[in-house]
C-alpha cells in the first residue's frame, strides 16, 4: 500500500453508498419501507411536481420561512409539522390558515443562519434520529441562495441532505469512494440521465469514476480548472472516488 498513490489508496477503502432510487418516493414503493428516518424541508422558491408524495416521510415536515407559502399555493390541505424562521416572507394570510390548522410557527430572528440552516436545525431537535432531509425548493432561483443551500451540505456533512428542485437533485459526495445507485423502477430505458460533479469544497486532485458516458480517471477537479458539467449516466451504478467533497448532481429534464 506504501507504493500506492493516492488514487490507488482512496480506491482500496470500503464504499460508501448514495442510493439516488430513494430520493423519489412515488418511484417505488419500496421505498416507503427505508431504514432511514426522513425529513423534509420547504424552502421560500418554486416547489417540485413531486412534493405531495414526500408526505410519506416518518420525520418532520418543516417550512422554511417562505416556504409555507408556495406550500399553501402548491396545495393548503397538506400540513407541515411547523414553520419556522425570521418570518419576514411569510404571508400573514398564510400564517394564519396554518395557525388555524393547529401548526406551531416559531420565530428565529438570528441573522446570522440562512432559513435552511435553521429549518434543518428544529428538524434534529424535533426528531435526533433523523438521517437524511430532503430540501424541496432547494434549486434554482436565486443564485445566492442556492450558493447558500449548497453551502448547508457542508455545514451538515453528518447529515445526508438532499437539494431537490423542479430540474435538478444535488447531494454531497464525500471523500473516499461512493457507489451511486441511480436508477429506479419506472424510468424509461430509452431516457438518458445526465449528471455532474463539482468540487464544492476546494480543488480534487484525485477523482476517479466508473458507470459514467466521460469517465474520470485520477482527474484534478477545480474551479478554473476542469469541472466535470453535462456527463451522462450509463450504468445504474456509478462508482465515486475522491479526495474531496463533490457535488453530486442530476438533471431531471428529461
């Protein structure tokens, strides 16, 4: 092993596994059955068509601020478990029909934790055994604010956070190696997938991937440098590995 560079290293240790067949509940319904203890969150943007079967999920369901009202526009009927943040989006008229429907809206006023961080914050208080919290709204619109949710996967590394938007997923691919499960029941064989790694947390000097059209073998990742954007998925499992933090993305276009 002293012999090995540290490609070859990271490549020996035992894999990680990113099951993307779980990120969709209405694609199987296996997966209403999962080891994992789910959460969600709604952030203030555009919510995806899928959002009314993430009630399936056993943990908490939080609206971020905001994000109560796209839920009452998306459908009033369904009840989060709260509402939480500085508040300073949310629509009194909306606050109201949730007061009345027996939700708890608790008020954060620290400037200093963006709506998402503080959301993720009440879903561990309100439930510990959480283990993995799907952030629906949490691509597209603001630049920003994506940039800033993309940041909470970091700052949340323990915990599997799943950004999910109306074209996109992104989750953190951690160093060492990953197996990717990326396909489910339903998806049209015909369909291509496309996907694309971005190193989040600092320059990649070693990143090595099977199951993809461009695969990457010891390859230096960087901004300024090469970023590995529109590959596409060929395999249903795609093998990871790396010496930082990636992003992990796919698109839902198609």
């Amino acid at each position: 092993e002293n012999n090995m560079n540290v490609g070859q290293r990271l490549a020996t240790k035992v894999g990680a596994v990113l099951d993307c067949t779980k990120f969709f509940p209405h694609a199987s319904s296996a997966n209403v059955k999962t080891t994992h203890r789910d959460a969600v969150v709604l952030l203030n943007y555009k919510l995806p068509a899928m959002t009314r079967d993430y009630w399936a999920v056993k943990g908490p369901i939080v609206c971020a601020d905001g994000g109560c009202n796209h839920l009452y526009e998306y459908d009033k009927n369904l009840i989060p478990s709260q509402i939480c943040g500085d508040l300073d989006s949310a629509n009194e008229e909306v606050l109201n029909h949730y007061k009345s429907m027996g939700v708890k809206i608790t008020r954060i006023p620290d400037q200093d934790t963006t709506d998402l961080q503080k959301a993720l914050d009440l879903v561990l208080t309100l439930d510990p055994s959480v283990s993995r919290t799907f952030v629906l709204g949490g691509l597209g619109g603001s630049v920003s604010h994506t940039f800033a949710n993309i940041n909470s996967l970091l700052l949340y590394e323990k915990q599997e956070i799943v950004l999910i938007g109306r074209e996109n997923v992104a989750a953190l691919i951690r160093p060492g190696k990953t197996f990717v499960k990326t396909s489910y029941s339903g998806l049209p064989t015909d369909k291509k997938m496309n996907c694309s790694l971005i190193p989040i947390s600092g320059p990649a000097d070693h990143v090595t991937t099977t199951g993809l059209r461009w695969n990457l073998d010891d390859s230096s990742l960087a901004f300024g440098g090469l970023v590995s954007t529109s590959n596409e998925i060929v395999s249903a499992e795609v093998a990871i590995t790396t010496d930082k933090a990636l992003l992990w993305i796919i698109d839902l276009a198609n």
